[in-house]
C-alpha cells in the first residue's frame, strides 16, 4: 500500500509522537505498509434443506502487516541511534499497543498495534548517496481486526449515522442534573444527577460501565444504572437519540479498510 498519499503517524506505548511522513527521521518507505486492512470471518451452519450453509454471523479477524521505514541521523542521533529507537517503540506485550494514525479522505483512523515477530536487523539503503539511511521492517498485528475513525458527538436530537462496517456502540457522557435519554429503540434512560462529568458505555462489551473523565469506575451509579439495555447503530444505517440538557451521545466508526 502506497504511503505517499497518506499521512501516516503513530503514538506509542510511552506516549511518544511519531511523524512517519514529510519532515521525518524515521520514514514510512513509498510503498512501505504492506496489509494492514481488515476482514472477516463467516460463522456458519449447514443450510436445513442440506444444500450449501447459512452464514450465522461474521467476525472481525486480526489484521496482519508491516511496516517498513528509512532511518536517517537527525540532530545528535546518528541513524543507527534513529533505528534503534524506532524498534524500542514497538512491543509484542498486551497493554503495550501503539496507536497508529493514518489521515486519509476519510479522515483520521486509529488502530491499536503491537510487534507480532521479531524486527529484523536494520539493513543499509545504497539508494541514499549522500548519507546514511537505514531499511527497518516492522510486522505488526492489530487484534481488534479494526480502523476507528475520530469520535464524533451531539447535543439535543442527535441522528448517529453509521457508514463504517461494523455496528457502532453509544456513550452518554453528562453532568449536573441528568435527565431523560431517549434511545433509538425509544426506550428511555434516567440519568441521575452528578456532581462531576459521568460517561455510561452502552454496549455489552464494556457491560455498561459507568465511568469518571479519568476512566475510573463509578461502581455506585453502575450498579443503579446496569438495567439500561445495549444500544447499537447498525453499518450503513441511522439512528436518533435524544439527550437532555447537560449531555452528550459520542460514538466512534469503525472500517476495515482505512487506505480508501
């Protein structure tokens, strides 16, 4: 997959930023991700009439690829220094993934990616007559099996559309004295009053969580608020949401293919 048409970046484990096109140190090569777009996977049965199967479901499988950088000296890095950084950037550790960043006419899609194989040795390029630049292949896996694009938010009467591949899940985020959620299946939510901001994760993966802008869980209002049904926006479709005063519904597509 061409790079040159995308800007490619990355933040990793440690919170460092990473630039891997125009002014760089580290360099997405022209042609340089190879893979990295998603697919599925049909769970299926045998059809009744015992002709064919019947595709139950489909699942997201993990996208594999790789990386392949130039490395060059900047400042008081020479390029073997530039290389040896970039590779400590990656890890194959659960709770250790990179956010990898692309910016396409789709806008800015995430994925979370870790090592998943050895980073071969950094091998000189004699294409570079003026100095030295080194060739890092980096093969990554990304276990969700997909690209989010930025999360976007509404206030009042909110129409979620879904043009990603997957279905969306929904988060209420409020403050102050709550109020009536009306979801897409009209069914309705109470949400209490809260002395500080309080987001409600409404899908069956994160089981409702309740939590602080900190991320810390707030187990009182969970346990009062853990009646509330999952709510999704199935791909390709939209939906309305209604929140009060005070709130907001967020929600994040995800795509298989971020190169498009």
């Amino acid at each position: 997959m061409a790079g040159d048409r995308f800007a490619v970046g990355m933040v990793d484990h440690k919170g460092k930023t990473w630039k891997f096109t125009g002014d760089w140190a580290a360099g997405i090569t022209s042609g340089g991700v190879d893979g990295l777009v998603g697919s599925t996977e049909d769970v299926t049965a045998q059809a009744l009439s015992g002709h064919g199967q019947v595709v139950l479901s489909q699942r997201m499988v993990p996208i594999q690829g790789q990386l392949r950088f130039n490395c060059r000296a900047t400042g008081k890095r020479d390029a073997g220094q530039v290389a040896a950084d970039l590779r400590a950037a990656f890890s194959p550790m659960l709770g250790r993934e990179n956010q990898l960043q692309v910016s396409s006419p789709l806008g800015v899609a995430e994925a979370r990616v870790r090592l998943s194989g050895p980073i071969p040795d950094p091998v000189e390029d004699p294409s570079w007559d003026e100095e030295v630049v080194l060739g890092v292949q980096v093969p990554v896996v990304t276990d969700e099996g997909l690209w989010w694009l930025a999360e976007q938010s509404g206030t009042g009467l909110v129409t979620v559309t879904n043009k990603g591949d997957v279905p969306v899940p929904l988060k209420i985020r409020w403050q102050g004295a709550g109020g009536v959620v009306v979801m897409p299946s009209g069914a309705r939510l109470t949400l209490p009053e809260v002395p500080a901001p309080r987001t409600i994760w409404l899908s069956r993966e994160h089981s409702l969580a309740v939590r602080d802008d900190r991320g810390v869980m707030d187990r009182k209002l969970w346990k009062q608020l853990r009646a509330a049904l999952p709510e999704l926006v199935p791909a390709g479709a939209s939906r309305r949401v209604t929140v009060p005063e005070g709130a907001e519904v967020m929600w994040r597509e995800g795509v298989l293919d971020p190169w498009r």
